[in-house]
C-alpha cells in the first residue's frame, strides 16, 4: 500500500482518480506539479483548463474531511452507475463558481461518464440533472448504510452466541429514540414471562454479586430478546463500519452521534469503580495512529465464556459504539464511545470493495512521518 497525500490533494482540486493515480505514480506532488512546465504537465495528461486551474489556484480544494467522508459514504464508487470498475470523480453538485460550497451536501461521487453528462446539455433528451444526481446520491448512501448494517448483523443468523456483551440499557435507549415498537418485538412476551423483562421491554434483571446476568436459566429468553432488538435498531440506524483499517484522515469527519462498527484487535482492562459489585472494564483498539476506546460493565456479558475470558485481556472481536467524544493528543485520533454491543470478529466485514479501492489509491492511511505538505494542504493538526 502506498501513501500519497498528492493523490487525495489532486481529487481535493477536482482531478478524476485516474489522472490522480498517474500522476502519483510518477512521483509528483502538488508543488513539483505547480514548478513544472507547460509541457509536461500536458503530457501528464493535463488539460489547458487543468493547468490554468493547478497555476492559478483560483478555487480553495475541498476540505479533506468533505472530501473523505462523501468517498466514504459513496464506497468510491460513482453514485448513478455504481460500477467500481470506473474512475470517479467529485463533483459540485451546485457549480463552485455560483455555490462556493464545499460540503459534503454539495458533493456527488460520479464516473468520468456520468460526470460527462452532468456537464452536457441536451435538446432532444434529458440530461443528468442535478436533482437527479441528488437522489442518486441519496439512494446510494442508504444503501451503503443498509450495507454494512446487515453485514454486522448477518454472522447471528449462524451461531446463538455470536454476540459476546448487550449494553441492555443504550439499546433500549437508541431502540425509542428510533421510534422503534419495542412491544411489538416477538421475543418480548417469553422475556417478561421470565421475569427478566417489563412489559414495555425494559430489561430488568440485575446480575448475581460477584458474577453476570447471563448466569442462570433464564438466559436464553433475555439473549434472544436483546438480539431480536439490536437487530431492530441495526435495520433503522445509519452505522459506518470502520473495521479494520482505521486511519485519522478518514475518521475524522466522525460527529458525537455517529454509530460505528470497529472490528480488530481489542485490549480489554479492568477499571476502578465507586459503585458496589460494578465490574468495570475498558476496552481500546489501536492501529495507524487512531485510538478506540469505551468504558463498560463485564455483569452484561452474554455467557461465562465472554465474561471470563473473551472479554478480558486482549482478542479479535467487534464492538458497536457511539460516539460520544473527538480528541487529538500525540499525533493521534482518539475516538470515545459509549458500546452498544460486542461481538465475535466476522471475516466478511473485511471484503468491502470500496476499503480496496482506498487501499489501492492510498487514501485510506496517512504516513507515520507526516510531511509539511501534508499539513499545508490539509490543515490537519495534532
């Protein structure tokens, strides 16, 4: 994998990923591009506008956070087509020179094909108008969402167990604030028949001293009751999986809010606490200098196993959060959270196609040395 902050500045400045590529490729930066001559520029494959616009720098480049995060969200891949097999470019859904608007609302992902016709007025058929590149772009996004959601969600199909801990009280929370029927749910009425649950589906049950909620018999109706409701709250919420190749150039267009999916290795420690026969824990992730971490009670595991060993230590698991905090500190990201649930690692997470197409530009991870370059043209700052 290679880095290359010249790329991403390149499709920041309007540049089709193609082009952008070659162009790294070759070794250029944003500065050597702007010392070369005319000629070489054009047999890089520039065009008169291109190099007017790269001399004169009449229009700021999209904000790296705009830019990563309408990438992100369209899985690189242009909205109306949907063929990954095509370079994309970012393009202003309202022109920049009427708009001067770089925010994600104003940027669409489109094929060099369809940015084509975005820019082509037709007499006799219809063009590919901004209204439709909108709902284009908002149809694809939904999808993505739906995506990753059912992804997260599809390996407890397969195993009873698969879930390792349920933050019983967040999941109820989130479940009303989606307007979900939690009554309605089919489970609920074997859960509060076994007096783990209230009628309106809050979890009542509290741990034994010293051991977890899921110890007694009782534990099959609670367990298929929460997994029937995170999968409730999975099909109505937008989550972002970030698994596994976390990186603070991409991470960081993340808002307190965000639901997110982190898969990887997972340090787990215990934590001091005031309260009586609260067991503590923190978990944290690590990797390219972004760091997860949450804070929550071992007593809500989902079996021995998980209270005693998975969740303990260190081990390859999934965690659901949302995402309560942002920092920088030391040259990293740190993403807190407040866990939703936690899971057994799924190998199918790890097969999106649009985390191959950032791995295969570079996009995805910024270099352990950061640059000048990179931070004049990004404004990133520790």
């Amino acid at each position: 994998m290679t880095n290359n902050p010249t790329e991403r500045a390149l499709l920041a400045r309007g540049f089709d990923s193609e082009l952008a590529a070659s162009i790294r490729r070759q070794g250029y930066t944003v500065e050597s591009l702007k010392r070369a001559d005319d000629r070489s520029l054009t047999a890089l494959g520039l065009s008169d506008a291109q190099v007017d616009s790269l001399r004169q720098e009449t229009r700021p480049p999209i904000p790296t956070e705009d830019l990563t995060r309408v990438l992100f969200d369209n899985r690189w891949v242009c909205c109306v087509c949907r063929d990954a097999s095509r370079p994309i470019i970012v393009h202003h859904i309202r022109e920049w020179s009427e708009s001067r608007d770089h925010s994600p609302a104003n940027l669409a992902v489109l094929c060099l094909l369809h940015h084509g016709q975005a820019h082509t007025r037709h007499q006799l058929e219809q063009n590919l108008t901004s209204s439709r590149i909108v709902q284009c772009k908002t149809d694809w996004e939904a999808q993505v969402r739906r995506k990753d959601a059912l992804a997260i969600q599809s390996g407890t199909q397969l195993q009873a167990d698969t879930w390792f801990y349920f933050n019983h009280l967040r999941i109820y929370e989130l479940a009303l604030e989606l307007g979900i029927d939690i009554t309605a749910q089919p489970a609920l009425p074997a859960a509060v028949a076994a007096g783990v649950c209230q009628a309106d589906g809050a979890v009542c049950k509290a741990a034994a001293p010293g051991s977890f909620m899921y110890a007694d018999s009782d534990r099959v109706p609670l367990y298929v009751f929460m997994l029937e409701l995170l999968r409730s709250v999975l099909r109505d919420a937008p989550v972002r999986n970030i698994s596994d190749y976390l990186d603070r150039g991409v991470l960081g267009c993340l808002v307190p809010g965000d639901i997110v999916f982190v898969q990887g290795q997972h340090t787990f420690a215990p934590q001091p606490s005031t309260l009586p026969d609260v067991q503590l824990s923190q978990g944290r992730r690590s990797a390219n200098r972004v760091v997860v971490s949450f804070v929550f009670d071992l007593r809500e595991a989902t079996s021995s196993s998980a209270w005693s060993m998975w969740l303990r230590g260190t081990g390859n698991v999934g965690c659901l959060l949302r995402v309560q905090r942002l920092s920088r500190a030391e040259s990293k990201l740190h993403i807190e959270g407040t866990v939703l649930a936690i899971r057994s690692a799924y190998s199918e997470l790890k097969e999106r196609h649009y985390e191959l197409h950032l791995l295969e530009s570079g996009l995805l991870q910024m270099p352990e040395d950061d640059s000048e370059e990179d931070f004049s043209l990004f404004g990133e700052a520790n």
